[in-house]
C-alpha cells in the first residue's frame, strides 16, 4: 500500500478478521497531526478554512497542485495541535484530518479504493467504542456514516484537484515564499507555496471569468484570497514574537521548509 500521510499501518477492513473491531475516540485523538505544518484540503471547506488558516496551492510548476491549510510556520510544526494532542478549540478541522483513522485507498493487490483503517490507532479494540460490524457482518450505522464521508470527501479532492489544474493553466498561480524572524534564531523561509495573483485574475477574458463563475472557481479563489490574512494568526500562536515577510521566490535565503506532502470509488469490505 502507498504511503499515506499520517497513516502508520493502514489496513483494508474485513468482515471476518474484524468483526469485533470497535473504535474509540482517544482523548489526544489529533496526536497523529502534530508533526506538519500544512493540511490537505478540500473546495468545499475553503469557506470554513477561510476564518482560520491561510490557504495556499502546494506544488512544482508543470506538475500537479494541492491545496492545503497552513496550520504552522516550521517544518513538522502544527500550531493547532497542542501537547495533549488536542485540536485547538473553536477553529475548523480540516476533513483530511477528521477522516482519520478511516481512509479509501488502494491495496497492494487491487486498483480499486477499499476502506482502510490505520492499524496502529490506540482507540481500536474489541472492549469499547464503535463497533464497525453488527452481529450479522454489515456495516453498522456509524460505520455507514463513515462510509458516506470517506466517498464524499473523495469525490470533492477530484473537484479540487480540477480547481487546482484549471488555476495554473490559466496562469492564475504565482510563488510565494515566506521569511519568518524570531529572536535569537535563524530567519525560517517557507517554500513550497503557491498563490493567486489577483493582478493576473482581472486581467482574464470575460469567456474565462463566466466559465469560472459557472464552475464555482470564482467564490473559491475569493475565499483563498481572504485567508492570506491568516499569516498573521499563526504568527501569534508561535511562543515568542515573529515577523513573517513575503519575499521574491528566487531571492528568499535561510533555513528553508517545504510544507509537508500529502497523500485517497468502491467502499468494497472485504
């Protein structure tokens, strides 16, 4: 199975070998996100994201881009995850990070997305939580619902991945590099980052603004644009006063990050 971002061991689920299986939710829970400063999301949440994160494109030109929430400004640093592995309260969970421990993807011996769970998981267990399957081997209702998210959010990461490519061939997205400067440390430079130039975007043909209406693009690159102003709440969620600067992206010199890479239609259990 490919590697999956914050999956240790995820495993296919089965009606046999599982029919016990129960999930708990843990109290640090968001233990397993706490290593990465930026979060894969989707379109549908940019309006949810958009309140507390900057959200950016993540890519190399010519190749594929994601999208994600910046939740640090260091590398393998999650700003909204705190020591007890809890998510910060009252700001938006990305659905890339509530899916877990369930995940669809693809087996060693199947082309086809089937439900994953990751193994290692501390809440798992055949004394409490979830069961997963009822007495007669189906699904149970919570496993259903789980079901029912794992396939929506895989039919909105294909919408985002469109957004995304339409963006760049259009040549809406530029570089942007972030320096961050705290005392007594050396200057951090966050790379990696993609944004839309609004200068470019009102200078786009009408055909191609009523196609990105049409499409749903245009409130999503809004959203986007909006959240920029996040930069500054991370900043003051760091322990010591910074001052994070955009600087050219062939110019920016330090210590530089990359935010993290990402990682998932058939619910087949076998």
């Amino acid at each position: 199975m490919s590697k999956l971002m914050f999956y240790e061991r995820p495993i296919a689920l089965n009606r046999e070998r599982h029919a016990s299986l129960k999930l708990a939710v843990m109290p640090d829970h968001y233990r397993f996100a706490a290593r990465t400063n930026a979060v894969p999301i989707m379109s549908t949440e940019f309006a949810d994201a958009a309140r507390d994160y900057p959200i950016v494109f993540v890519g190399e030109e010519g190749k594929a881009f994601n999208v994600a929430a910046l939740v640090g400004m260091r590398d393998q640093e999650n700003l909204m995850v705190d020591g007890d592995g809890q998510w910060a309260k009252g700001v938006y969970v990305p659905a890339f990070a509530r899916r877990y421990p369930f995940v669809l993807s693809k087996t060693d011996d199947s082309d086809n997305l089937t439900v994953c769970v990751d193994e290692v998981y501390p809440g798992l267990g055949l004394e409490r939580g979830e069961a997963l399957f009822g007495p007669d081997g189906k699904e149970t209702a919570y496993l259903q619902r789980v079901l029912e998210f794992l396939q929506a959010f895989h039919g909105d990461a294909q919408r985002t991945l469109d957004f995304a490519t339409r963006l760049a061939k259009l040549g809406l997205l530029v570089p942007k590099v972030i320096s961050v400067e705290r005392p007594g440390e050396p200057v951090q430079t966050l790379r990696g980052l993609w944004i839309v130039d609004a200068a470019k975007l009102r200078g786009i043909d009408d055909a191609r603004v009523v196609e990105l209406f049409r499409d749903g693009y245009l409130s999503w690159i809004e959203a986007h644009l909006i959240s920029l102003g996040n930069f500054t709440r991370l900043l003051a969620r760091m322990e010591r006063p910074a001052i994070a600067t955009s600087v050219p992206a062939d110019a920016a010199e330090g210590s530089g990050t990359t935010p993290g890479s990402f990682g998932g239609v058939t619910s087949d259990l076998h």
